[in-house]
C-alpha cells in the first residue's frame, strides 16, 4: 500500500486471510490488521477495509479496537457526513473498555470538525483524567491553547506533552517551543529554539517548517539580513504547495531587505 500497488497489497491480504484461517472461520486479529492498514494508507480500499473491519467485529465484538478502527474506516469513506457511524463506533469501543483512551481522542476530532470546541475540549480531557500518561491528547491540547492564543496553558499542556514521553526526546518539541515563543511575540526565543533544531538536523533534514518558522522569527527581529537567508532556503527546500502566507512572508522579507518593488513584483508574476 505504502508503495502506491494495491492489487499486490489486496493479494497477500487475502493470503494472510486463507493462512491464517481456522474451522471458526477467519482471525479477527487478521482483518482488523487488514482494515486498519487500509483505513491508514494513502491508497487504502475503504469498502474493503469496512467489510473486513464489521467481519472482525461479528467475530470479536468485545474488542474495543476494532470499534475504533471502524470508527476511522467510516469518518474517511463519508468525509463530513461520516460522523454518525463514526461516533457511534467511537462510543461502543469506550463502551467495551472505559479506559481506551484512543477513542476519545476520535471523538474530539469529529467535534473539531465541527468548531465544537466544548465538546472537543471534554472529550481531550476525559482522555487524560483516564490516562494522565496520555501524550497524544496534550499535544491536541497544546495546538488548541495556542491557537486560542491561551499561551500560559498552552505551555502547560506542552510541558506535559513532553514530560509524558521520557523515553521519547524529540528535537522537533524545541520547534514546537519556538511555535509558541513566536506566537507570543518572543521572537529572540523562537529564534534561539529554532535554530537549536536547525543546528541539531543540519541543513539536509530539517524540515521546512522550520525554515519557514525561522524566517518569521528574525522577521519579528527585524534581522531582514537572516529572514531574507531562510526564506530563500525555505523557498528551495519546500516540496508541497506554497500558501498564500507563503508569498506574503517572502514580500515582507525581501522588501525590508532593500529589494526595489520592480523585482519583487517580478518574483511574484510566476
């Protein structure tokens, strides 16, 4: 699936199917391996994944995963109208086991989707009260703070988000730091966390995000010298689609570099 060939992928499918099956019929630790890889990959066969997913409910219907995994299958087949059977398998999986956290975490991006920030918020955080380890619900809490512009809860949920992860050091929670330095207007920090991540990668793997981050950051400064330097690598490392803020930043950028408004408007006409 991973390498865009899903007829190869449907084939061992079915052969882990036909290998694995008993006189009671086919491992539901089997198909809801199957749905799930469907449901995840790119090129996955949602109908497929549905049938093999509600399959391994009939044989398991006590497993709160599978309920979770059918769940993902029918919010991804019926973008925005998926919801309902979405929910109500997010709902049966707590059912089964109060304590699956994962599901709350489903259902808080239903009610994303649908800007109920209440319902979203109560749903990350019964997740948590659950399971106080449970890193990937601080990390939905962090982004909601800061676009909330809450920034002192925002770095609470942040610093447990990372707390939650001991094992786990990620030099890319420094770029998430500098995220929040930039947003609250510190941009001598998120310059200094941003490049503690652009030195650490080097210049071949650091991810764009943090190029275009950097150039914001020494923007703020006013180091148009610096913002001009990362925009440019930005511009020349970013593979996908450039937004409209994209362009804005290299304009703002460039201009308070000294480039004459005849050039800039030139760098723009393609």
């Amino acid at each position: 699936l991973l390498d865009k060939k899903p007829e190869e992928a449907r084939q061992m499918f079915e052969s882990a199917l036909t290998i694995s099956r008993t006189k009671k019929g086919d491992d539901p630790v089997i198909l809801n391996a199957i749905g799930r890889a469907n449901v995840d990959a790119k090129e996955g066969n949602i109908p497929y994944a549905i049938e093999k997913l509600e399959m391994a409910r009939q044989r398991d219907p006590k497993n709160p995963d599978i309920a979770l995994n059918l769940g993902n299958a029918y919010r991804k087949a019926n973008p925005g109208s998926g919801g309902g059977k979405a929910y109500e398998n997010y709902q049966l999986a707590l059912q089964l086991d109060p304590n699956f956290v994962y599901a709350y975490i489903r259902i808080a991006q239903l009610f994303e989707t649908q800007k109920n920030w209440d319902y979203f918020l109560e749903n990350l955080n019964k997740a948590v009260e659950k399971d106080p380890s449970f890193s990937l619900a601080y990390y939905h809490l962090y982004f909601y703070y800061l676009y909330s512009q809450k920034f002192d809860q925002a770095e609470e949920n942040l610093k447990k988000y990372m707390a939650s992860r001991p094992n786990e050091k990620d030099i890319m929670d420094e770029y998430l730091y500098a995220q929040l330095c930039w947003a609250k207007k510190d941009y001598e920090c998120a310059v200094t966390k941003a490049m503690n991540v652009y030195n650490t990668l080097g210049p071949k793997k650091v991810k764009p995000r943090v190029l275009r981050l950097l150039a914001y950051s020494y923007l703020g400064k006013g180091d148009f010298s610096n913002a001009k330097n990362f925009v440019d690598e930005f511009w020349g490392k970013e593979k996908d689609p450039f937004v409209p803020a994209d362009y804005t930043l290299k304009a703002e950028v460039y201009a308070g570099a000294g480039v004459p408004c005849d050039q800039l408007y030139v760098l723009f006409l393609d």
